[in-house]
C-alpha cells in the first residue's frame, strides 16, 4: 500500500497545475485517513512547493 | 503522529549506535528509517547525514539491495533538496546494479525514482512519459 503511494506521490510531484494541487490534496487525505501521516505530510509539503 | 515519529526516533537513536559496531547491516537499516524519519521532520541536514552514515555501514556489506536501497535514499534526499545534478550523477552510477537486482522492493524504488529524474530533469513530452512509467507501476 506504501509503494502505491509512493507512486502517486511521484506522479502527483510531476503533475501539472490545478490538477497537481487537486491530486496532492487527495493523497494526503486518503493517506491520514489510513493512518499515514508520513505521506500525507509529504504530499502536503510538495503541494506547498508549487 | 509527530509524537509517534520523535519517540521513534528517540528509540531508534541510541539503537544505531549499540548496533554500529554488532551488526553493521542492521545498524545502516536504521540509519535510513531514522534518516527517513528525520527527512519528513524536515530535518534535512540531519537526514542526509544518516543516510551517509547507511552508506559507510554498508560499504563492503554483501547485501547489494540494501546498498542500493541507500543508494536510492540519497538520491531521494538530493531530489527534495533540489540538488538535480547531485541525484542523476548518484542515480546514473547505480542504474546498471538496480538492473540486475532481483529484489521486489529495489525495482519498484527504482522505477519510481527513474520516473521522478526523467519528469523532473526533463520537461515536455519526458514528463508525460514519467507519468506513463508512474501509472505501469501502479497498474
């Protein structure tokens, strides 16, 4: 289930925006609600790069 | 959660060090989850720091995975500092061993880490096809 995030995360990094910010934002959600706070905090620190 | 990960790495730290000189494999495994640990933190002086120290650890190790695995931690720790150029030189000197590597875990973090340099480094139609790797990994 990590792996698969990790692969989101990437490609949620390389999207383009708006849908960059909007693939993020449901990473970090779908994350934090499995208990995944590593991942959802990174997908919010690459949000916030943008 | 950020209770959970400093009390981790509270536990981790004193446990690097008794395992430094016993079990140097076990000691550099370590290392790269409290260097992970450290980089979600934003830490990221110190998490490039353990991530050195895997390296070291593992230097002459016959576990070729988890040198590329701390291989691949760098390169990771260079991509979210920014440093381009520090990340493709890392990844290109492992690209041929990640290749030869049998191990679930070493390809698919290569493949992701592939993916992220091609869309990272080159633009256009080489991010598009990043994003195509991205979903073949998913998929």
């Amino acid at each position: 289930m990590i792996d698969a995030f990790e692969a989101r995360l990437a490609a949620g990094e390389l999207a383009r925006p708006p849908e960059r910010s909007a693939k993020l934002e449901e990473i970090a959600r779908e994350a934090r609600r499995l208990g995944l706070e590593r991942i959802a905090r990174r997908a919010e620190e690459i949000r916030r790069e943008a | 959660m950020e209770g959970r990960s400093a009390r981790a790495v509270e536990r981790l730290k004193p446990l690097l060090v008794q395992e430094e000189q016993r079990n140097p494999t076990f000691a550099a495994q370590i290392a790269m989850e409290l260097s992970d640990l450290r980089q979600a933190e934003g830490a990221a002086g110190e998490a490039l720091a353990l991530a050195r120290r895997a390296e070291k650890l593992l230097a002459g190790s016959e576990r070729r995975d988890l040198i590329i695995l701390g291989q691949l931690q760098l390169v990771k720790l260079h991509l979210a500092q920014k440093d381009f150029a520090a990340a493709d030189e890392r990844f290109e000197a492992i690209r041929e061993r990640t290749t030869q590597s049998g191990d679930y875990v070493v390809t698919l973090a290569t493949g992701i880490t592939a993916a992220r340099l091609k869309g990272l480094l080159a633009g256009g139609r080489q991010r598009a096809e990043a994003l195509d790797d991205l979903d073949r990994i998913r998929a």
